[in-house]
C-alpha cells in the first residue's frame, strides 16, 4: 500500500487538521521508517512530540491494515491531534507541569504559541480520551465526507469502534514509553 497515496487529505476541510502529522510520515517514509528518538533520563519516556508520534503509530500500523482502514485510521488520528490541540494546553497548565509566558488567560494566542501537538510529547495524550470519545470526535465527523466509512461513525456499532480504537490507541502510547498512564474499559 501506498501511504501518501492513501492519506486522505481531500477529507479534511483544512489542512491544519493533518500537516503536522503527514509532514513527519513523509520523513519516515524517506527513512524507511527509521527515527532517532530521545529518552527523559527521569521520566524514562520518549521525547518525541505528538506530531511524530501519530506519524509513527500511521507509519507501522499501515503494514497491517487495508487502504480503505488506513485512511478511517488517518482520520481517527487527525482528529485525536485536533482535540489535543484544543484541550492540550489547558490540561498541561492545569496539571502545573510547565511555566509557559503568556499562558495565564484561559485560551493560549494563536500567534505567540505552536500547536500543542508541534510542541509537546504525548505523556498527557490521555487526559483528552473521554472528551475525545463523547464531544469531538462526533463533531469532528459531521464536518467531513464519511459515508464510505466502514469501522467509524455516528452509528452506535461504529462509535463503539472509536472508543476501542482509542483505548488500543492510548495502550499503543503507553507500550511505547510515550507515557506513563493506560487507559482501560469500564465496561459496567
């Protein structure tokens, strides 16, 4: 399969919503998906920003998927960015785990900060899950073409697919040391 071939670009109804990820996927692609990534010594996880990381994840989860998933998965990570983007900030400001100038009022200025997905690791990627699954990812979809979807969607089968998608999602984050937390189903 042809990865850029299969990106789904045309879906997205700006770009922002993916280049941050397809830039680093080309770059993988040139290097036959090799990456150097550096270790926190104190944390013991890797210090690659989100961007990269959704790369990687599309990069090796491509050799074992068909086009038409692929491009369902591109979407499904193109949007789990979007919502870190949205939430990223104020979970890290909350959580007190970095000063960052600027960052007092209660949205971040475009203009002085990067996405927080260009600029941060993924160790907090999970605290956007619940959000992720009950508000954005449904809104996220009614603004794009998915008829063709077969595994996600508004339907109750195909929601049920983005939560355990989310959940293999996060887990994948967690066995590849770029964070410390799991996400688990409550399924009570």
């Amino acid at each position: 399969m042809n990865i850029l071939n299969n990106f789904p670009q045309d879906i997205f109804a700006d770009n922002q919503d993916y280049l941050g990820v397809l830039i680093y996927l080309k770059e993988l692609i040139h290097n036959s998906g090799s990456v150097q990534e550096e270790i926190n010594e104190e944390s013991l996880l890797k210090k690659t920003i989100c961007d990269q990381v959704f790369a990687i994840f599309l990069y090796k989860i491509s050799k074992h998927v068909t086009a038409e998933c692929f491009k369902e998965l591109c979407v499904f990570v193109c949007f789990f960015r979007k919502t870190l983007n949205l939430k990223g900030w104020e979970i890290k400001r909350s959580q007190q785990l970095d000063k960052i100038e600027g960052l007092h009022g209660f949205e971040y200025d475009n203009n002085n900060v990067l996405p927080f997905c260009e600029s941060n690791t993924a160790e907090n990627a999970l605290e956007i899950s619940n959000d992720f699954i009950i508000d954005y990812f449904p809104k996220f979809l009614k603004e794009i073409k998915c008829n063709e979807f077969k595994v996600l969607g508004e339907e109750e089968e195909k929601l049920k697919n983005v939560v355990y998608l989310t959940q293999h999602f996060c887990n994948w984050l967690f066995n590849n040391y770029y964070t410390n937390s799991r996400l688990s189903l409550n399924l009570n």
